[in-house]
C-alpha cells in the first residue's frame, strides 16, 4: 500500500525467499497469482478435452501428447486426469471470473475451463459404465480419494465427484485411500474382489499390483499403469 510497507515485505519475505518480486499493488500481486493457477487450470480443461477427442477418435492421448513435447519450443506438457482439486486451482479461477464479471468482462476461458473439469467424473463414470455393460449393482473400488498424489487432504477432490456419479448410475462405491483413511463415517476399503477398479490418484502406497489384479476392469485416471483401460 505504501513505498514503506512494500520494503518491509520484501525484507520479511527474503528472510526464506530467494527471489522475491515486487509489484506496483496488491491488486497486481492478486491477479498475478489468480492468473497463474487459471492458466493451470484451462490447460488442464484443455488436455481433459482432448483425452475425450483422442478415445472417439481411437487414439492414444498420451502417446499424443508424448510426440507434441518433441517440439523444442511453444509447447507445455499437462496430462489428463480426472479434474482439479485443491485450495487454489478450482477456486482462484472462479473468483477471477468473478471479478471480471463485475467489470463487465465476460470470461469465457476461464467458465468453460472450470465447466470440463467439473464433468471429468461424470465423462469417467459413464466411459467406463458404457465399456462394462452398465454399473448398476455391480461392486466398484475408487483408488484414492484425496485430491492429488501423497496427500490426505480432500478439498474440492474430484474423486468424491465421481463416487457420486458411479452412485448415480447403480453402482455399489468403496474407496481405498490409506492416507485419507476415514471419511464421513466410512473408513478405506481393502483392495480385495470387484468388478472395477478405479486408480483416481496415484499415492505410492496404493499397492498397484494388487489393484490390477482385484478386478476383471480397471480403469486408470493416472497414466501410471501400463495397459490399464483410461485416460
């Protein structure tokens, strides 16, 4: 806000910083902040659409997108998976959005990006009930709960997200999160026997082996099993 303050927040911040970067206001450092995690976020929409592009067209995403990072400039590599969770990247777009909207500013990118990845589950759940013949009472394990690999933490996770679709469409949801644990009243599956199996994140103590061979199906949201039906 002032010349002073600005100082004393740089010589706060370069206390455990290596480079900090000063701006003209806080203004400034907000959007610069809401932009990054928005252009994260409509990359991510952007990939997710073409993992939906590259199934109807028979094609596989990731060995798309493995040949589109040969080029050696103009490119960013982002993998599909099944949405944005977290504090930041669901959220910060949408009050981006927001206040364009109170500008007067229509934010298209930004709307539409957020709309993709909130279907991700759905697409997954109705991909995987057409490939099996429907899911109604049939017994299905979601992999992972929280919102991305290695953590516990649950905010804004798609994988709640498509529990809800699975249940939607008939089927009988278990979940397997040993970080997670427990979770409104329910607490982590076993890896045993089920029709489907889904890794939605891929935590290192998720026993990938085991999952491969606990059900006839599996579908992985990560890319992290060779040969697995997914995005």
């Amino acid at each position: 806000l002032t010349d002073d303050a600005t100082n004393k927040a740089i010589d706060f911040y370069s206390k455990f910083c290596s480079n900090v970067v000063p701006v003209s206001s806080p203004e400034v450092a907000e959007a610069a902040k809401l932009f990054e995690n928005t252009f994260r976020q409509v990359n991510i929409a952007m990939v997710n659409e073409l993992a939906q592009i590259s199934h109807g067209l028979d094609i596989d995403v990731r060995e798309v997108l493995d040949a589109a990072a040969t080029k050696p400039f103009g490119f960013m590599k982002f993998n599909p998976s099944l949405g944005v969770g977290g504090h930041c990247i669901p959220v910060d777009p949408s009050y981006l959005s927001f206040a364009a909207g109170k500008a007067g500013i229509e934010a298209s990118f930004i709307d539409l990006a957020n709309e993709i990845n909130l279907e991700m589950p759905s697409y997954v759940a109705n991909r995987i009930a057409n490939e099996v013949g429907g899911l109604k009472g049939k017994n299905v394990l979601v992999a992972g709960i929280s919102y991305k690999a290695n953590v516990s933490d649950l905010r804004e996770s798609p994988s709640l997200l498509l529990i809800d679709a699975l249940k939607v469409l008939g089927a009988n949801v278990s979940w397997h999160d040993p970080l997670v644990g427990s979770h409104q009243g329910e607490k982590s599956a076993e890896i045993d026997s089920h029709d489907v199996a889904i890794l939605a994140v891929a935590h290192d103590a998720i026993d990938k082996e085991k999952l491969k061979g606990s059900a006839s199906y599996l579908f992985d949201c990560t890319g992290t099993i060779a040969g697995a039906n997914g995005l």
